[in-house]
C-alpha cells in the first residue's frame, strides 16, 4: 500500500471508481466542490500507479465526518479500506478531532464490519437517505487524544 494526499487531478479516476463501485456515485462536479473546503483532506491508496482506493473526510473543530470510502473491486479483501480509514483517523485525531461521524447503507454487511471492527458506533439511522429507498446507519468513533 502506497498513501498520498488526494489531489483534485485525482476526481477523474475518482468518480469513475464512482460510476462503478456504488450505486448513488459522486460525479466529478461534488468530488471538485471538496476542494473548496479548507478543513477537506482526503488519502489514496496506489496500486503500481493506479488508484486502488480513496477516503475524504471534512473536519471543523472536534467533529468530523468520512465523506467518501471506496476500494476498487480487484483490490478488496487485502486491508486497504481498514488503513485507509486508520490514517484518516489518526490524521484527523492530530487535528483534534474527538468525534469522526460517517453514514453506510443498512444492506452494506462489509462496511458496517469493518467500522465496527475499527470502533465506530452506530448512533442514529437516517430513513430512505440513499436514492429516497433506502436507509443510512449513523456511526461515531470518539478518537483518543495523543
């Protein structure tokens, strides 16, 4: 695994793993309107030069919430979700974030794994959230302070 800063010189491989990996995909305009933000930072994971996968995430005080989490399909089952979520995580903590926040479909049994596993909680659901059908689970991690 590779990291490095997202770029905006990213967004068109970006919403391209969009288009194929989910259902209700960011197009290139939202994953451009990130940049506009100051608190915006987001990683990529690089696989022999190609974009294996990504996460974003805007933060302002100590809250945060994960925008964007995508491993492309021939790249999954190899830890690159978890750590990309674990250096966001530790990036933002360092940041003083105490609350990272993120929303996954009900039906997503591998997401809600995976951020279970790394401590998140559910808090809340958001009804019909996804394409007005179907609902969001609400989960918090609180970041440890350093």
């Amino acid at each position: 695994m590779t990291f490095r800063r997202w770029e905006k010189s990213d967004n068109e491989v970006i919403e391209r793993l969009e288009r194929e990996n989910f259902a209700d995909p960011w197009n290139k305009r939202m994953l451009d309107s990130c940049f506009s933000y100051d608190n915006f930072y987001g990683l990529v994971d690089t696989e022999n030069e190609v974009i294996a996968g990504y996460v974003g995430a805007v933060y302002s005080g100590a809250d945060a919430d994960i925008m964007n989490v995508c491993v492309d399909a021939p790249f999954r089952r190899r830890g690159i979700a978890r750590a990309l979520m674990t250096e966001i995580i530790k990036y933002l903590g360092e940041r003083g974030v105490e609350n990272v926040f993120l929303e996954v479909r009900r039906s997503n049994a591998t997401a809600i794994s995976l951020y279970e596993k790394l401590g998140f909680i559910k808090v809340g659901e958001r009804k019909r959230y996804y394409e007005n059908t179907e609902d969001a689970l609400v989960y918090v991690l609180t970041v440890k302070g350093e």
